[in-house]
C-alpha cells in the first residue's frame, strides 16, 4: 500500500486523522464501518478542536480495539489487548513527547496539514508493528 496516497485521498474526502487511523485499520481487515468512522469524528484534532488527546494517539487506540478488543457478550477480547494498547499509547508518548494535540502542533491548528501526515504514517507502522508482533493480522 502507498500509504501517502492513501493518507492524501483520505484527508481530500474530508476525514481527519482519528478517523483515518480507525480508516486504515479498516482497510487491514478489508471492511466498511461507517458508523465507526463518523463515531471517530468526535476524536479528531484533539476531540473537537479542544487540543485535547492527539487524534492519531486515540483512533490509533481504537483501531487496536477492532483487532483485540470484545465486540458483543459472548466474544472474549484479546489476551494481551490491555498490554497491545498500553504499548502503542506509551510509544506514542515517548515519541512526541505529549499526547495532547495541542502541545504537539505548538497551540496552531494550522500546522495540522504539514504535521499530522507524518505522525499518521509512524501511528499507523507502529499500529501494524503491534498488530504483526502480536500475530493478529493475517
């Protein structure tokens, strides 16, 4: 997959890097989920525009969840689901040292097109890390 191009033609149909992560996430499992992906929408550009947690940290989280976690009552999650997630979460910590959006676009919503593309590729090969770490994708 050409993720840049994907990661392009996402952005030009109007989604936002929370949606995009659960998008590619999506893709892996070669499934649709609209009612997720406008779910997710909520989370973009740190929930809402608040500079809250980093769209591409919680949509990444979530698209773990659709690998590991519990869909309805009678299906178990994932063994090391709560472990996978912690990873990913403390990663990306470690790696942009906040999970605040705020704090890593520096407070300017307008850096979001230069910034957030990057940290969109490196959420989505370290999602895909995990996924093949933990033997969950086929």
């Amino acid at each position: 997959m050409d993720l840049e191009r994907v990661l392009l033609e996402y952005s030009r149909q109007g989604y936002a890097c929370a949606q995009i992560m659960v998008k590619l996430a999506l893709d892996l499992l070669g499934e649709d989920n609209p009612q997720l992906v406008r779910a997710m929408s909520g989370l973009n550009a740190g929930m809402g525009k608040s500079g809250s947690c980093c769209g591409v940290l919680s949509g990444g989280v979530a698209a773990l969840g659709l690998f590991t976690g519990r869909g309805d009552a009678q299906e178990v999650p994932h063994e090391k689901a709560d472990e996978i997630v912690a990873s990913y979460a403390n990663w990306f910590r470690d790696e942009y040292g906040s999970d605040r959006c705020f704090d890593i676009i520096g407070g300017d919503f307008s850096l979001c097109t230069s910034v957030c593309p990057g940290i969109m590729e490196a959420g989505y090969d370290k999602m895909v890390e995990l996924l093949e770490a933990y033997e969950l994708l086929d």
